[in-house]
C-alpha cells in the first residue's frame, strides 16, 4: 500500500473514532519496535488501534501478523512508560474497505 492510501485509510479511521466517541490521543507513535497507527481513549481505556487497508475485509486484516501485532505491544510499552501511563488498554484494529470501516475491539492471534 503507498503512503498515500495509509494516510486516506489513517484519516477515515480518525473519522469513524471520532464520530463513536473515542477521543484521539495521539497519531503515528513510533519506537524502536515499530508503529501504532492511532492511540485513542474511550471511557478510560486507551486503546492502540492498527488501521488496515484493502479492497476487502479478509485481505485487510490478513496483515495483522503475529510479528505485527508483538511489535504493537512493544510499541504500546514504550508509549505507556514514556507518558507513565497506567490504566486499561487494548489493541484494536480498524479496517477500512471501500464500503465500511470496521471496528474490531481486543485484537489477538
């Protein structure tokens, strides 16, 4: 996928956050480890969300790969210690397809 249309899907995905309530913390958090795409919280609870792109849903979430999903852990690690974070938290995918954006809450493999 290029830059372009991780930015287009970043965007909507923003979109559909703010519209369900979720308050955007931060965006693109990078660490040695890798990147989380959106940091948001909703009724105390941050939630580390990974947005995916695809023409379809299936093929969009395939790219959650478990080397994917441990580097978002890490990543939500440092985040947490480098803003001395303690609460709950979650990880959280948010697909974005032509037709609908979906949330899809406690990812895991």
């Amino acid at each position: 996928m290029s830059r372009e249309k991780g930015r287009v899907a970043e965007d909507k995905a923003t979109v559909f956050l703010e519209e369900n309530g979720y308050e955007i913390i931060e965006r693109n958090f990078y660490s040695r480890f890798g990147e989380i795409d959106i940091i948001v919280r909703k009724e105390r609870v941050l939630h580390f969300v990974e947005v995916k792109s695809g023409d379809d849903y299936e093929s969009a979430i395939a790219n959650i790969t478990p080397t994917k999903l441990s580097r978002i852990i890490k990543t939500a690690n440092v985040y947490m210690k480098k803003h001395n974070t303690e609460c709950d938290f979650t990880f959280d995918a948010l697909v974005v397809t032509l037709d609908e954006v979906v949330l899809v809450e406690n990812i895991t493999l």
